[in-house]
C-alpha cells in the first residue's frame, strides 16, 4: 500500500504565541515536497511539532499517517510508526557511539526476538557509509561529537537510510555543506525515494533542488501555506525572493517565529 500522510488544519503556539496558522498538506508516497519561505514563517517549527517536540503546543488540526492520528502519539511512537526528521542542527551526544545509536534505535521499532543481528547491522552501516563517502572509523566515535557541519549532515541522512523510514522530514539539511557533500547528501536521498516513502525537505534555498527534484513546491509565509506549484516556483524564487507572493496575494512583512 502506498504511504499516505495528511495534515489538516495544524496550528502549534510556543509559549502561548501561535506559530503554526493551519497548515494543510497531503503526501504520498514517491512524492518530494519541498516548502520554501523567508525566515520566520514557522518552516522549522512544522518540523518539530511533526515530531512531538515537547516545546510546541499543537492547538488545533489532524496529521494522518496512513490513517493513523500521529498528534496521539508520543514522540518514540511516532518515530517507530515511520515518521523521520534530519535536523538542521543534530545534536551531539557523548559517550553513545555511532553504531551503539542506530542499531539501538534500529532495534527500537522491531518487535522482541526480531533484532537485527550484529553482523547484518555492521555489513549495511559499512555499505551506507560508502555510499555517503564517510569514514569507518565514524562508526565508533561517540554522535556527532567533533563533527564538522557536513559530517553531521551525512550522519543525518545515515540515519535515514538504516532506519528506512516512511515518511522523511529534512529541515535545510543543505545549511552549511559545500558543492561535493551536498551532491553526496542528495544522492543518499535519490537512493532512497520509493514509492513506500515520501520526502518532506524544507529549504531556503533552490540549489538543493538542483539536486532533489521536487514533485511540488509550496512556500510558507506567516504560519500558512499560502501558495503551491512546482519545481518552475522553486526557479521564480530563487530569481526573484518572495516580494512578488506577498503582492500577488496581499501579505504584509511579517514575522511569526521559527
């Protein structure tokens, strides 16, 4: 069955300010959507409040996945249903080493007695960390801990690659990375389109699109979704910015928060 993921009417609030202002998305699986937009307008937050990050308020709206309520779920929950977020900035974490992580969280969403085998799990890290040009020894320092920028990046799209998620959240996984690590990045996530998952990249910039072909594009301002096509939008805003969508559609400069 293809993988099918609704949100309806997401709002979110921190600390009591309204961020999110209804959001509505479909997607399926073997799409891409990338959503653009100035900084401020609640990209990043969409992201987190996907996710169940404790710090955003979900006040209001429906986030379906395969006909399951995501907004039920605990964040570990949501995780094991197939929801993966690559963050803009991973966090390190000392002492729990690369492989100890993933074959943990690996482990994680299978059922007791079905673990992945150590063996198995060292032969598919090793082939993903050829594939992402990283070096084996990253298997045994401690997470991100003394990664460069890009390292933590393709560390981030490892992850997506072990743990083979259903639906992918990228949030401007291309911040930082010079022309060689985002082409590596990009064909990590080519490698993986199927039509089991779908991808949602958030980006401010059309570069990665370069690289990610889109099936859609839709630009975010003030908490919405106000506008939606595909990859020729992408091409217009890196051309032009975003004043021609705020007079086309009659919105003033203004900021609502992450």
């Amino acid at each position: 069955m293809t993988t099918n993921f609704v949100i309806e009417g997401l709002k979110a609030s921190i600390e009591g300010k309204e961020i999110l202002k209804g959001i509505n998305l479909e997607m399926k699986g073997g799409e891409i959507h990338a959503i653009m937009g100035p900084n401020g307008t609640g990209k990043s937050t969409l992201a987190s409040a996907l996710m169940g990050h404790p710090k955003y308020e979900v006040t209001a709206g429906s986030v379906l996945l395969d006909n399951e309520e995501v907004l039920e779920m605990a964040v570990d929950e949501r995780a094991r249903a197939g929801l993966f977020l690559g963050m803009q900035y991973p966090s390190e974490i000392s002492g729990v080493t690369n492989s100890d992580f993933l074959r943990s969280a690996i482990n994680a969403r299978r059922e007791e007695g079905s673990e992945i085998s150590l063996i198995r799990f060292i032969r598919q890290m090793e082939a993903k960390m050829k594939d992402l040009d990283m070096n084996p020894e990253f298997l045994h320092r401690y997470l991100n801990e003394g990664f460069s920028g890009g390292e933590k990046k393709r560390n981030e799209i490892l992850q997506m690659m072990m743990l083979d998620p259903k639906i992918v959240i990228l949030d401007e996984i291309d911040s930082g990375l010079d022309i060689d690590a985002l082409k590596i990045v990009a064909n990590g996530v080519n490698a993986m389109r199927s039509e089991d998952r779908g991808f949602l990249i958030i980006t401010h910039y059309q570069r990665l699109l370069d690289y990610i072909k889109p099936d859609f594009v839709h630009v975010m301002m003030q908490g919405r979704i106000v506008k939606s096509g595909g990859p020729e939008l992408a091409h217009r805003l890196e051309a032009e910015g975003y004043d021609w969508v705020k007079e086309e559609l009659g919105i003033e400069d203004e900021t609502v928060g992450q």
